[in-house]
C-alpha cells in the first residue's frame, strides 16, 4: 500500500498540492482570479502565515481556499491555516472548496461552517515537519457533495 499523501515528504507534496483541486475550481467557477501562491520562485519560510495562505481564488463574492483529498476520504489541515484564513476573512468573505479526486465530488461553503465542522475533528501531526493539523471525515462535513461535471 502507497502512503497517504499527509504522510509523503513535504517536497513531494509542494509539488503536487493544489493543482487537481484548483482546476476542477476554474472548471466549475471559470469567472475567478488566481489569487494564491503557488510555488512562487522565493522561500516563503519567513513568511507571516496570513501571506502563506493566501487564499487561492477570489471570485465576485470570496476569497476561495482550495484544497482536496483522495482515498483517504478525509480533509486534513493546519491549525495555523484556519488561522490565516481567519484573518482573511476579517477583509472579506472566505469560503472552501474541497474536491474529492476518489470520488469526482467537490463540497464548497462558508469558513466559518468548517470551522464548526473540524471542532470534534482528529488531530494530527505531519511527520516531517512536526505541524499539526485537523482531520475530518468527508461523511462529516457541513455540507452535501455535488459531482463534477464531465470528468
């Protein structure tokens, strides 16, 4: 059995994170603006955590955060992002979109329902790194999946 992708090297993660997820997102919103870092060409660890998770996309109505998960069937993330996005969300609206490669679905929806959601959730920490995170289950999330269009 292949590890979880929590549990890759962070190397390995850096550079596949996001990118299925967000084009599913540009997929179903076309209309939005790439907001985020993605691997930008200079170190981020000096960074504020606000500044690091800048949220991906920003449409008419949020900034988006985009994130995803496979057979693991569970979203996991950092405290310190909830944080950031926290602070995000003192500028304007936050929402969360999660895609499911597994399954082809996607959830998306308001920050503060996740944060509701993710209050009972497992904690964790990545190995490499010693960063802990939340973990929950897609059967708990705040909100019902819809499908992806055509994939």
């Amino acid at each position: 059995m292949s590890e979880q992708f929590y549990e890759q090297p962070f190397s390995s993660r850096f550079n596949a994170m996001g990118d299925q997820a967000e084009a599913i997102f540009d997929l179903i919103h076309p209309k939005n603006h790439e907001l985020g870092l993605n691997r930008p060409p200079f170190g981020m660890a000096g960074m504020s955590a606000v500044m690091r998770y800048t949220p991906d996309r920003m449409t008419r109505d949020a900034f988006v955060e985009v994130m995803g998960f496979g057979r693991g069937q569970a979203l996991k993330i950092k405290h310190e992002k909830f944080d950031a996005l926290q602070a995000w969300a003192t500028i304007g609206p936050v929402e969360l979109f999660i895609y499911d490669s597994h399954h082809h679905r996607y959830w998306e929806g308001p920050l503060d329902a996740w944060l509701w959601a993710f209050q009972d959730a497992e904690e964790g920490v990545y190995p490499d790194n010693g960063k802990t995170f939340v973990s929950l289950p897609a059967d708990k999330f705040p909100f019902d999946p819809t499908d992806v269009p055509n994939v």
